[in-house]
RNA sequence: GGCGCCAUAGCCAAGCGGUAAGGCACGGGUCUGCAAAACCCUGAUCGGCGGUUCGAAUCCGCCUGGCGCCUCCA
C-alpha cells in the first residue's frame, strides 16, 4: 500500500499530509522566469525539482492543473532590450522560445497553460481596482501601492515582523509612499516604455500582482501548491499572499508553500544579476542534460546544491550505470556469483516500496534514487545466471517504470546508434575485426578499435559479440 | 543589525532517538586475448565542547566555519 503523501510547507515549517482544496485535483501555481537572458542551471534546477514533483503527483493518480508563468514585461526587460537595440516584445519571444527548448531538454514535461503579464493586464487591474476599493492600496501620481499595514499577517510566510524589516534600513524611502515597506502594484509609464491605460493612467503592473491575477484567472483564486526558488519568499511570495489574500478575502491563497534550495557555483548563488551562471544548453549542448537532471535528484530539493563540472560528470556516470542495467537486450556476461537465494523479483518489489516510501516523505528523490541504484545492481547480478529471465526483464521493466516517474528516460541510447548513417560501415569495421581477433590478429583488431575510440566510438566485446555506441561528447 | 539554513568517508549526498542509504573516484579480486562493462571485497561514529536520555549523526545550549534572505533573482 502506498503511504500518505507528506510535504513541507515552507509557512508551517512542518511537514504535512498532503491534501487538495478538490479531491483528486492538484492547482500547482510555481513561478517562473523573467525573460531577459538565457535561462542557467539553476533555473533548471527549480524546473526539475517541480517537475518531478508533477510527475509524482500524476503518478499517484491526481490530475495536476500546473500553471507556470512568464513575466514578460519588467525593467530589465525594457533596458536589455534597449541595448540590444530591439524591443521588449522580440527579445521576450525569443529567449520563451529558448526557455521551452531548455526545459524540453532536461525532459520538463509542459505546463498545463503558460500565462504571461503583458495578456493578463484587465485581470491585474481589477484586482488592483478592487484592492483600492477595499482600502488595501492606494494610488500616487499614477503609481499605485499596497498598504502593507492593512494586512495584519503580513509576514506568516517568511517569519518577519514589520518592525524587523524596518530595522533593515536597506529600504529605500519614498517619500510619496505611506509606509516604507508599502510595495508597488501598478507603475506608471516612464515615456518610450510599453504601457497600458488603466483608471491611474498610463503604466504597467507592478512585480507581484501578475501571480496574484494570474493564480486567480487560471487557478480559480487559490491554489494547492505555490512554488518557486527560496529566493522568492521574501518579498515576492509574501507580498503575493497579502495582496490575495486582502482581494480575496478569506485564506489560505495557497495551501502548500513549496521552495526548492538554492543552485551555488562556486560557494555562490548563481545568478543572473551576479553574472556568475551557467546556461542550461551549454550541458544540454554537450549531450549531459540528462545528467544534470539526475545530478539535481540526487541531492534534496529542499537542499543547496553546489554546482560542478566534475559533479555533473559524476552523474553522467552513474546514468550510464542505470541504462546499462536497464538495456533489456545486453545479454551482459557478469556471470556474478548471484545463485538462488535472493530473486530479482522479491528484490524489485522492494525497491518500488522504498521508492515510494522515499517519494511520498517529501519527494526524498536521493533515497527514490538510492533504491533505483540497488535494483540496477540486482538485475546485473542476476542478469546472466540463466535462471528466470521472465523476472529479470519484469525487474528491468520496473526499473525503467521508477525512473521515468523522475523524469529520466533509461531507454536504449543505443538507438540513435543504429539509427546514424555511420551505423553501415561500423558494423562492417566490427565484423572484420571480430574476423581478425578470430584469427588471434590482436595488434590489427586493438588499432581498429583504438581508431574508432578516436573517432568517438565506443567498442565492446561480449561473450555474444562486439557492440558499439557513441561516447559522450567532450569529456 | 534582524530572520533562517547548513556542516556526515577523497568528492557529491540520504538520515528526523535505537548502534551510518546511494552515486562518483581510489585500491584489491573474478571474468576477458587485451580493454570495457558487470559482479565481489575494502573505507566514516557523523565540525568542536557541554547537556538531556537506558540510548543521539538525529533533541537542547555554546563555539567555529560556510551559505541564504532582508534590494532584482528559480
């Protein structure tokens, strides 16, 4: 039987049992990227780390209405674009485009709908009206800005106190403003920027608001999970719950608060305004996308994870080691001692048990994977010893099964091997030279062998015969 | 200054009161013409010091060292 799902929720701090405002339904708001720049790894982290819980979710069998946005219209926005002598609306197309292409290829299943700010704009300004109308904002020359102190639990998410944040002194002041921590929800149009009419004038909205509108079009007002990078809590998601919350009248706006840890390089936060990053198709690029998904599930999502190359590496090889296990075909010799005793398929059922016993403990996807591993190694020592193949391929099917729920295809790279147009010709290589190592011609059979290696092709021999693939790109 | 997180074998990383998952790398074996793969074997008492407890990596306090947020940020 499959445990309750448990997950921590940033504004309890706890762990809870999982449940939904509709049963069998999960609204998952998770808050996506400003398109200015290529996206880097860590972006790609909070990617993954949603995306597997997504694929959780559907595989304990809710539907999950998954809304993720862009914010197409911002400052950095406007002055990138300015510099690179475009506009706004090119340069956002653009780099969506390249967003779609990057989460693709970290195998990001797409969201149910992608709301952007600049299609949202009657949405954000009737609940800007209506947080005016409920006393909650106030309008200034245009600007329009949420009065914080009307909003007696400002706070909950993060654990601040007004006062705390006050003392912080890095505010800055706004003599127009009522209070310093009073944040925008419109911004009126400086001359040559994209705006749009609203009762204040001319402007667009301010930071916050869109998720507040867009949870509210898309994801009828409140949501199951809110997500996002620990970055957001504060002030973005914070300002989010007040400004829903105070429009919506009635609470919670979101059930479960979920944030994944922060990507480091270099004992750093990566990030775009630090400069410091790595872009998601630079390892897409080099064939390790795949690796970089497993090197993220191998750490907790909750977890900071430092970033590098040899890390991304090390993935890589361990993903080999789960395809390998998983290639149905590979009559493996490893004529390891295995023997009776233990049997594949008591050994598989437990790795699906612990796999979800992992899963359902706040998506443990290291333990989901550590069990992963230990069924790889059980139907490699299997594998050959004759025996119950029947169970063997049941085992590798489930392995196959678990790792897609994290978003990791472990099915034949080989294909595209037989698939390239080379494929001919290295077989013919192959077949002379299992001729020559027949005829104990080792010297010749070895530079064959050498000359593909040099020309990024992999050759193993097998009792049953010689094999080949592409080897990985760089190294 | 305020709030919070982290510190586990060479590296990455689980663990949530009962005597340390998993991955990578290293070394020794088995197999192999060789190589590769696979399999087997080998390694930590959990930053330091106190405390609570029959019992703590797991709870509390202090210290040291990192990091995040408080300003745009996944």
């Amino acid at each position: 039987m499959t445990p309750d799902l448990r997950i921590y929720n940033t504004q309890t701090r706890q762990i809870e049992t999982f449940t939904t405002i509709e049963p069998g339904v999960v609204r998952m708001y998770v808050c996506g990227v400003t398109p200015y720049a290529s996206a880097h790894v860590g972006h790609g982290m909070s990617a993954i780390v949603f995306d597997t819980i997504r694929r959780y979710l559907e595989h304990r069998g809710f539907r999950v209405r998954h809304a993720q946005n862009f914010t197409d219209i911002d400052d950095k926005i406007i002055l990138r674009a300015a510099r690179e002598g475009t506009t706004p609306q090119a340069m956002v197309e653009r780099l969506i485009a390249e967003w779609l292409e990057d989460t693709d290829s970290l195998n990001i299943l797409r969201a149910t709908v992608y709301p952007r700010v600049t299609q949202e704009i009657p949405a954000i300004v009737a609940m800007v009206d209506g947080l005016i109308a409920r006393g909650h904002a106030y309008a200034v020359d245009g600007d329009v800005y949420f009065r914080v102190r009307s909003f007696p639990s400002y706070g909950k998410l993060s654990h601040r106190r007004l006062d705390d944040l006050l003392s912080g002194a890095r505010i800055e002041v706004d003599e127009r403003k009522d209070d310093p921590l009073d944040f925008a929800l419109w911004k009126a149009a400086k001359p040559g920027e994209p705006s749009w009419d609203s009762p204040w004038g001319q402007g667009r909205p301010g930071w916050h608001i869109e998720c507040s509108a867009m949870c509210a079009a898309h994801l009828d007002g409140a949501v199951d999970i809110h997500g996002g990078g620990a970055d957001l809590i504060f002030p973005h998601h914070e300002n989010e719950i007040a400004q829903s919350e105070a429009f919506l009248g009635r609470e919670p706006f979101a059930r479960f608060w979920v944030h994944n840890g922060l990507l480091q390089l270099s004992d750093q936060k990566m990030s775009k305004s630090l400069g410091n990053m790595v872009r998601i198709r630079e390892i897409a690029g080099r064939g390790l996308a795949p690796a970089f998904r497993l090197m993220v599930l191998q750490s907790h999502y909750r977890a900071p994870l430092t970033y590098t190359d040899d890390g991304l590496l090390a993935a890589e090889n361990g993903l080999d080691r789960l395809r390998a296990a998983a290639r149905a075909a590979a009559p493996n010799d490893g004529e390891g001692g295995a023997g009776a005793g233990s049997n594949v398929a008591a050994l598989a059922a437990e790795a699906e048990t612990r796999f979800h016993a992992a899963m359902s403990d706040d998506f443990d996807t290291p333990g989901a994977v550590a069990a992963l591993f230990d069924l790889g190694r059980a139907i490699n020592r299997h594998g050959a010893s004759g025996g119950a193949t029947a169970d063997v391929d049941a085992a590798r099917g489930t392995l196959r099964d678990l790792a897609g729920i994290l978003g990791l295809p472990l099915s034949d790279t080989g294909a595209d091997a037989a698939d390239s147009d080379a494929a001919p010709f290295v077989d013919l290589l192959l077949d002379l030279r299992n001729q020559l190592r027949a005829a104990k011609q080792w010297a010749i059979a070895d530079a064959v062998r050498d000359g593909l290696a040099e020309r990024g092709i992999a050759v193993e021999d097998g009792p049953t015969g010689s094999t080949w693939s592409w080897a990985r790109r760089d190294a």
